[in-house]
C-alpha cells in the first residue's frame, strides 16, 4: 500500500460482507481519465452528472473539501460534453448551470429526491 493510502473493515454482524475501496488521505488523484455518471446515453450521463453538481451545489459541497475535487472532476466532464448530442433544452440547461457555479450561485432544491427519481427511471 501507497503512503496516504489505508483500508478499513466494518463489522461483520452489522454489514456482512461489505467491502470497501482503499481509502486515499488525499482525493487529488480520484478519476483522473474522467469522471461522469452513469447513463445509457451521452444526454442521460449529462443529466444524471447535472443533477450531483446541484446537489453539491445547493449543500454548500463546492467550495472547499473533499467534494469540491468531485465537483470540479464534474464540471470538466460537463465542460468537455459533445453539446452536438444533447437537445437545445438540455444544452441550455447545461450552460446555465455551469455559469452559476462560475458565478458561485446556489440553485436550490431537492436534488438529492430528483437524483433518486432519475435513477429509478433509469432502471425501468
């Protein structure tokens, strides 16, 4: 093992056999190709990575932390989409909301019960 890097172990009796990645001390190094939600299309993958950028976003998670890495990993994901595959609504959506966090606005909202229903319509 890395220096700056550890596992854990939960119990057993309470988690079974759960097991979980390597922890890092510091998150600057996490998906360094890319990182994007999953989707079965490239419009799905840019609504679904939207929608956690407003939920950090909207929870204050963007400006300093551990989550502000995953957001900036999220905006240049958004910021490198092909817009050429998205539909007019969608891309307007995505330049909107990626001008807010430059401005640092919050856009409120349940993103975290939006994320959800997304998800769930997802596996239909």
């Amino acid at each position: 093992m890395a220096p700056g890097e550890g596992e854990m172990e939960l119990p057993p009796e309470e988690f079974g056999d759960v097991i979980l990645p390597r922890w890092v001390e510091h998150a600057d190094a996490l998906h360094r190709v890319g990182f994007s939600l999953p989707g079965q299309s490239d419009p799905d993958r840019v609504t679904a990575t939207l929608l956690v950028l407003l939920l950090f976003m909207a929870q204050g998670k963007t400006a300093g932390g551990i989550f502000n890495c995953y957001a900036f990993r999220l905006q240049a994901y958004l910021q490198g989409v092909d817009r050429l595959n998205l539909d007019p609504k969608r891309r307007h959506m995505l330049d909107q909301i990626l001008e807010r966090r430059k401005k640092g606005e919050i856009t409120e909202g349940d993103w975290l019960k939006l994320a959800g229903m997304w998800s769930l319509l997802q596996n239909l």
